[in-house]
C-alpha cells in the first residue's frame, strides 16, 4: 500500500440511499506510516461536523486487510467529538 493511501468508504455501493442516507454523511481512511507502525485515521464528517478515529495496524496491512478490518471493525471504532 502505497504511503498516505486514502480512500473513500462505502458500505454497500452502487445501492439507493434512503432518506435518513440522504443526508450529508463522507467517511474517509488514511492509511500511513508513522515510525514504527502503520496507523490508519478514519474521518467522518457528518452534517458538516468532522469528528476522528486513530487505529494502529503495525505491520503494513494489504488493501484486502484494511477493507476486512473495515467490514468487521468499523461499528466498534470510538471517533472524537464532532467540531
């Protein structure tokens, strides 16, 4: 993986949001190294209010290793409060 990878998140793409999805809700990871680990930072900005996540991969994860840590890890992630 490429240094200070980002990418965009989405859940399920290509399916048709509902209402309550409509609303303004952009959810990012950065991938980086940080001596001596790989860190990930996941922003979320929702409604116009941008809160974080840091989380610690250690040794440089694959794009599959994210993607699965994502899948399974997102729901328990705890983000700053929102400014």
């Amino acid at each position: 993986m490429p240094p200070a990878a980002r990418a965009e998140i989405s859940v399920c793409p290509g399916r048709p949001k509902t209402q309550t999805e409509q609303q303004s809700l952009n959810i990012s990871l950065t991938v980086f190294f940080e001596d001596p680990f790989w860190v990930g930072v996941f922003e979320r900005l929702d409604e116009g209010k941008l809160s974080v996540c840091k989380v610690t991969f250690g040794a440089e994860p694959k794009d599959y290793e994210v993607w699965d840590y994502v899948l399974s890890h997102y729901h328990e992630l705890v983000f700053s409060p929102a400014v």
